[in-house]
C-alpha cells in the first residue's frame, strides 16, 4: 500500500463491502436498509482530489466510515428504546400481574395443606370413590381400581380428597401416547403421572403436595427479578444515546467536506446570472413568435466601404 495515492481509498471501499456482505450473510439487523457499494463511484472532484493529494479526501473517507458506524449504534440504541418502551406498556404489568396472582394461589395453598395436614405420619386418611381408608396400602389399591372407572380418553373422575385437596383422575393425550393423570386442586393444580404400585402413588401425591413451597419460591423469584427489570427499564428507556455529540460533530464535519470538495454536487452558474441570460432567452423568443426582431438584428449594418465612401 502507497502512501498518498488510490489504495487507501480502494482499501476503504473494500472494507465497506465486506460489512456490507457480512451484516446480510450473518443474519444480524444492525440496520434496517444496506446500501450496496458497488454503485458508489468516484466523482471528478474526488479523482482530483486525490490526485492533488488533498488530505481532506482521506479525512472524508474516515468520517464516511464513523458516522455511518455511528448512525448504526444511533439505530440500534433507538430500536432497544422501543423494545423497552413496549415492554413498560405490555410485557411487564402483565408479567408481574400473572406471577403475583401465581403466588397468592400457592401461599392459600399452603395455608390450605398445613391445616389439613396430619400431626404426624402415622395418622393417614384418604377417600377414594366415596370410601374413607386410614392404610396407605388400600387406599393405593382403591386409587389403581378406580383407573377402571374411565370410559374414554375424554373422561374425567371425581377420585376423592387427600389432605383436603380433591382429586381428579383423566387421560392427558398430549404426548406421543396417553398418560393417566391425578391432579390435586385447591386453588391451583398439582398434577402427577400415577403407577401401578398402591405405596408409591402415594408418596408421589405428598412429594407434589409438599413440592408446592418450592414451586411458590420459584415464582416470588420470578416476580422480584420482574419488579427489577421493570425498574431498570424506566431509567434505561429515558437514557439518550451517549454519542450524540460525536455523531453531531461528525456529520456537520463530513458535510462541510462534501461542500468544500463539491462532491455529490456539479458546478451551477450564478443564480443571478443565470436569471439574467434565461431573460434575456425568453425576450428573444418572444418577439421572434411575434414576428419582430430586436434591435440589434433590425439596425442596418454598415459597410466599411459606405463609411470610407462618406
């Protein structure tokens, strides 16, 4: 690469192409529109320019260079703006709203399990298809005989209670294969996928039962990491993009430039003076339509024998 001729400015064509044919191969959206470079051409006042070894030429395709980089973050700090906005409107309060709604259910189920539940492991009452039994083994047969009791996959049975939630046996389908399901519902669900051993659905029912503090935990989680992110929304969504300044000073910088290389632009009469010949254009062809000529057509000309005769 040689200093003061063509190659820097070939060098910086190249590597706006290249960004160019990155950004659309990447599938990245750093821009809503990409200007191919292959329709950029030098003008007349470039090439002289350059050739002169104007070092204003290398400043312009420097300043090219950032403001477009600087327009991009301008684009996508105003494009994480309107995420942001939308996000306070919508997403939030409604996220926020359907987590606290989530967690008033489950602490009244809590509440719910504690007063129903026995003082110690060995007092033990299920109901199962209107029977009461105090032994976990029949209480898990009465469970594996009830599966009996669905028709059709679309059924529904009332089972019974355990520890003051109801229970209800159906068939999910929405797998690769039916499944039976139990589910305990107080205010919210609390389903399982029940088995064949009496002793081992029941330990499944207190493993959900008990797993419902957990389940609150993770949502109160939830919610406060909600309640944060809006908070950190509100400011973020008022903060102005931090290189305003720069890209102010560096657009009124690459346009004075253009001016004063006259790029993008050709050279134009004086104003006045075109308004004059333009004119004076229209007078001419006014009186021709006419059929009168001006003055200086209509005089006689004079003959330089006549004058020397005279």
């Amino acid at each position: 690469m040689t200093e003061g001729t063509f190659d820097a400015y070939n060098w910086g064509l190249i590597e706006n192409k290249q960004k160019f044919i990155g950004q659309l191969m990447s599938g990245k959206k750093p821009s809503r529109s990409y200007e191919d470079v292959d329709e950029a051409a030098l003008s007349y006042a470039e090439v002289k320019a350059l050739a002169s070894g104007d070092p204003r030429i290398m400043e312009k395709t420097e300043l090219d260079g950032q403001v477009t980089k600087l327009k991009l973050l301008k684009a996508n700090h105003e494009s994480q703006r309107y995420a942001l906005e939308d996000n306070l409107i919508k997403f939030y309060p409604q996220a926020i709203k359907r987590e606290q709604e989530t967690v008033a259910d489950l602490e009244t189920d809590i509440r719910h399990l504690e007063a129903h539940t026995p003082p110690d492991k060995e007092h033990f009452s299920m109901t199962v298809m209107g029977t009461t039994y105090t032994g976990k083994k029949e209480a898990g047969q009465a469970i594996i005989a009830a599966f009996e009791s669905l028709k059709d996959l679309s059924d529904k049975v009332e089972l019974g209670e355990y520890r003051g939630f109801p229970m209800t046996l159906w068939v999910s389908d929405s797998g690769l294969s039916p499944k039976l399901q139990i589910t305990l519902k107080h205010t919210r669900s609390h389903t399982f996928e029940p088995g064949s051993d009496p002793f081992g659905n029941i330990i499944r029912m207190d493993n959900v039962l008990e797993g419902i503090r957990d389940n609150l935990e993770q949502h109160q989680t939830v919610l406060g990491n909600l309640l944060q992110q809006m908070e950190d929304a509100k400011v973020e969504v008022k903060r102005p993009f931090p290189q305003e300044a720069e890209l102010v000073e560096k657009s009124e910088r690459l346009a004075a430039l253009n001016v004063a290389l006259n790029i993008g632009g050709k050279d134009k009469p004086n104003s006045r003076e075109r308004q004059k010949r333009d004119g004076k254009t229209s007078i001419k062809r006014l009186l021709r339509r006419m059929g009168v000529e001006s003055a200086a057509s209509a005089a006689p000309k004079k003959d330089k024998e006549m004058e020397v005769a005279i």
